[in-house]
C-alpha cells in the first residue's frame, strides 16, 4: 500500500485472527474506517480493556477478570468432577450442553513438539496438583479428537494413572441425524469399538 501506514498496521493486526487472509482482513478494515467508525472505536476500547482486564483463573486457568472465575466459585457445582479441555471456547462449548456440572481445568493448548509446546509449557503440573487435591474423584479428558489432542490425552491419562487416577475420556460415535454412507470411516470404527 501507499503511505497509509495505520491502515496497513490495521490490516496487518487483523490478519492475525484465524481463518482471516488479506482480502478479508482488507475488507474489515475499509469497512470499518468507511461505513462504521463507532464500530471501529468500540472494537478497540473493547480489545483494550479485555487486553487489561483478562487474567487466568487461579484453579482452572480460563479466561477471567478475577481471581477465581464463576466456575470455580459455584458452590453448586460438582467438586469431585474436573474436566480438561484445551480452550476456554471448548469450555464455552461443554457449557452451552448443560449435561456437565462439574469443574474444568483449560490447558490453553495441547501438546505440540513442533511448535515447541510441551508438558511444562500446557502447565501440567497445575493440572496434576488440582486433580490430586483429594476432592477430584474423576478427571474427564475432553481434548479434541486431532492427532495432538490425542497424544494429549494420552500423556495426560498416563502421567494421572501414576499418580493413582483413573481418567475417563469423552465418548467419540456417529452424530446424531447423521447416516453411516456419509461418516468418515475413522468415527465409525470408534463408534463400533465404543459402543454401548
């Protein structure tokens, strides 16, 4: 671009977001500093203070912006349940279903060697502490079903196996109003071994 440099900084900061590319990120911007300036003002009062604001739950790790999140402060959830979950947004995700009253711990990843992310960078030891509080009698794994939420799982299970935990792991099967012909094979071979 010319010597528009805000507007490259713009375009370049939106870039960043996942699944957003040039001509989209380009896009947002014009639109914003053509058609919506309030928008654009907002956006970045919005993003600044989340930026000031947000802070890591002391127990779960989510996103919030005290201490100890709601979550954990809910006297009526189950104690003895601790689910793990790679982002705050699965977390968000188990929530809308309303079949899940226990605790979470958010790993705000999953392992990585490629990226260079492992055990110490996922915070694990925080995650082993709070399951061996003595109140957690169940942890859930609930790490997405890709090859590194797998091989977190599993590194998870082990290392809670030693310590004398018995981990459970979401259930994985054919969705619901879906027919076999069109199911991958992958999800209808563990459906078939899952089954109940």
């Amino acid at each position: 671009m010319s010597d528009a440099h805000s507007l490259d900084a713009l375009i370049q900061a939106l870039k960043r977001l996942p699944g957003v590319g040039v001509k989209s990120a380009q896009r947002m911007a014009f639109y914003l500093l053509q058609h919506d300036r309030a928008a654009a003002q907002h956006l970045a009062r919005a993003l600044d203070d989340a930026c000031k604001l947000t802070q890591h739950c002391d127990f779960c790790n989510t996103f919030t912006e005290h201490a100890v999140c709601a979550t954990c402060m809910d006297e009526k959830r189950d104690h003895s349940k601790l689910c793990v979950v790679e982002t705050p947004a699965d977390q968000a995700a188990l929530e809308r279903t309303a079949a899940y009253k226990g605790l979470y711990f958010v790993l705000m990843g999953k392992l990585s060697p490629l990226d260079g992310i492992g055990p110490h960078e996922l915070g694990l030891k925080k995650l082993f502490e709070r399951a061996c509080d003595g109140v957690v009698q169940e942890v859930i794994l609930a790490t997405n079903f890709t090859a590194e939420g797998e091989a977190t799982a599993h590194v998870i299970s082990e290392a809670l196996k030693a310590r004398g935990i018995k981990p459970t792991r979401l259930a994985r099967g054919v969705p619901v109003g879906s027919e076999l012909e069109y199911v991958d094979l992958g999800t209808i071979a563990h459906a078939l071994v899952d089954r109940r």
